[in-house]
C-alpha cells in the first residue's frame, strides 16, 4: 500500500510538472523587457484595400511602408515614446498573443485582405498570426491598436 501512495505521489507530482500553463505562455517568452518587434501586415484584396507594413520595435523605432492605396505612401520612421511601447508589450501578454491560432481564415472566400502579425524576441521568430475571416476580438482590437499608434504618429485622419 505504502509504494502504491509513492507511485501514485510521483505520478501527480509528474503529470503536474509536465504540463505547462497556456495562459502565461506571451508573458514568459516577453519576461525580462527582452527586446522585440511587432510587426502588422495588410495585404491586398481585389479591390482598393490599403497595403502596408507597420513594424515596432522594443526601442520605440516605429517603421511604416505603405503600398497600394495606403495614405501615405512610402518609407517613415519615427520613435514613440517607451510608454507607448509598454502599453504594447502589456497588451500582447493580455490577448496571450502565442496562444491565438496561427490562422483565421475561410478558405472558400477569396477577396479578404489579410492581417498578419508577427512578434519576433531577440531577434526570433516566435509567432505569426494571420487574420483574413472570423478572427476573436481581442486580435482585432489589438491590430486596431497597431494602426491607432501609427495614424497618430504620421498625423492621418481614417
């Protein structure tokens, strides 16, 4: 009886150990203020959808490259201030960011503009997520959040 209560202690004790917590998984991969870059991509549909590229990096350094039909068009770079950059880094622990699915998609429509993210720590690729149909809302929310940031910071009106 005695070694049947050990085993079964270590097999608890294994089978909590080994499994890993989902709701703090951005929060460890950010611990530590390691250095960053989001990066939020929109991408083309049949019609007059804006193509650009916005990246933040961990320092501040705001990049956006706009394409087709994106205002404006063109290279612009600027630094925001490190709150800002805090209020992002918080804002993907909150929506656990490496715990969305890697897509949300409907492969039997075909004219949506894709939203993809990237988050890249210390110089890594940790996660991609691409967003074309039915995404949850926090996603959204987030993106939203990316392209507030820079609109505000270049001075566009939507």
């Amino acid at each position: 009886m005695k070694h049947w209560i050990i085993f079964l202690s270590m097999l608890a004790g294994g089978i909590a150990g080994g499994c890993k917590s989902k709701s703090n998984t951005t929060a460890r991969a950010l611990h530590g203020n390691k250095p960053f870059t989001i990066t939020l991509e929109r991408t083309p549909c049949f019609g007059t959808c804006p193509v650009y590229t916005v990246t933040l990096d961990s320092d501040g350094k705001l990049t956006f490259i706009g394409k087709d039909f994106a205002n404006p068009k063109g290279q612009y770079e600027t630094y925001i201030p490190l709150d800002e950059v805090q209020k992002i880094r918080a804002a993907l622990v909150s929506i656990n960011f490496l715990n969305l699915q890697d897509a949300y998609d409907n492969v039997y429509i075909s004219d949506l503009p894709s939203a993809i993210t990237t988050l890249n720590v210390n110089g890594k690729v940790v996660k991609t997520v691409t967003n074309r149909y039915n995404p949850p809302p926090q996603l959204v929310k987030f993106e939203l959040m990316i392209d507030n940031l820079w609109r505000s910071e270049f001075e566009i009106d939507r």
